[in-house]
C-alpha cells in the first residue's frame, strides 16, 4: 500500500492518522479548534512528538472544548505547565486559551467557526495535484490570507505554514500525493 512519503515507515499510529484522518474533511467546529491548536502547538517540533502526545493534550485541554479552555486562568496555565504529558510552553498554552475565546466570541455572535474556515474554500476541499512531497508547499497565498485575518482577529499560533498545514489536515487541501492510496479516497469525500 503506498502513502504519503512524509509517513516513517513501520509507525503505525502514524500509519493510522493517515490512513484514517488527515485530508478528510473536518466540518465540527469543536474538532477544527482542536487541530488548529495540536498544529500550534506543533510550532519548531515534529508532527509525530504531538500525536504520541494526543491524548493527553485532550485531556489536559478537557477535550479541547472551547468553552471550558475559554475559561482557564492563570491556576490553568500552571497546571499545564506542569503537566510533563503535553508541550510546555506558556506561549502556546496561553495562545490556546485566547484562541479558544475567540472561537466562543465568533460562536456567540452567530459566525460558525467551521463556515468561516470552509467558506475560504467556498465549501469543497482544493484538489491539491502533487505528483511528489517535494511539490507540496509549505504555504500559499491563501494559507496567509487566513493566516492574515486570524491574526486580526486577535488569534495565536497561526502563521501561514501553521494553517497551510491545518488546511491539509482537515481536508480543506487534499494534499495527498497522486501516488498515494488516499488520494483518489479523499478527493471523492470532497
């Protein structure tokens, strides 16, 4: 079976994510906070270190529902710091905090944080054709426009790379290489 050459060889829990999630179209708005946060807090690490973590960022973060992270204080942010199962580092912990007040700030006003996303793509995911992992880019122009206005509107940890990657991750770019055998599967989920 043929994958992605970014997936190691022989890591099944890799093998899994790819398998199983990354490209399908993610449309919870609960999930996409989720990721947007595991792939900020991805920043200057491998994606590997974060998903053998996974769990217990879930845990840690109470399932990574916006509501309650949008209440965290600073007893929260020691806690976290504190917790040797997740990534610490305050900037990260606090930019999800803030970003998961934003998502319930966008909520509440009636903008659905998962229509805001999915209507830069005018609701189907991009057909990414890449023959190799070498065509594949790090960012696009519309991963920084994103990027652009996330920023100002007030959120954390989403620089262009980080959406561009949050972009593949949850199917808004189906970035499996032509050879893979997700491709043809995830571009018809699209």
């Amino acid at each position: 079976m043929k994958r992605c050459a970014w997936v190691p060889e022989g890591d099944d829990l890799y093998a899994a994510y790819h398998d199983e999630e990354w490209g399908v179209p993610e449309r919870d708005a609960r999930a996409l906070y989720e990721k947007l946060i595991l792939d900020g807090f991805q920043a200057g690490l491998s994606w590997r270190t974060i998903l053998y973590k996974r769990d217990n960022f879930r845990a840690a973060f109470k399932g990574f529902e916006p509501e309650k992270v949008a209440r965290f204080g600073e007893k929260d942010v020691i806690r976290l710091l504190g917790d040797a199962g997740i990534i610490r580092h305050r900037g990260k912990i606090e930019g999800a905090i803030k970003n998961a007040q934003i998502w319930q700030d966008m909520q509440e006003s009636g903008e659905d944080f998962s229509a805001y996303l999915w209507d830069y793509v005018d609701g189907a995911p991009l057909q990414g054709k890449r023959k190799t992992i070498r065509d594949v880019p790090a960012a696009t122009p519309l991963s920084e426009a994103i990027s652009k206005d996330m920023k100002k509107r007030g959120f954390k940890f989403c620089g262009p790379t980080i959406i561009y990657a949050f972009m593949q991750a949850v199917g808004m770019v189906n970035d499996h290489t032509a050879d893979c055998h997700r491709h043809d599967v995830v571009k018809r989920m699209g």
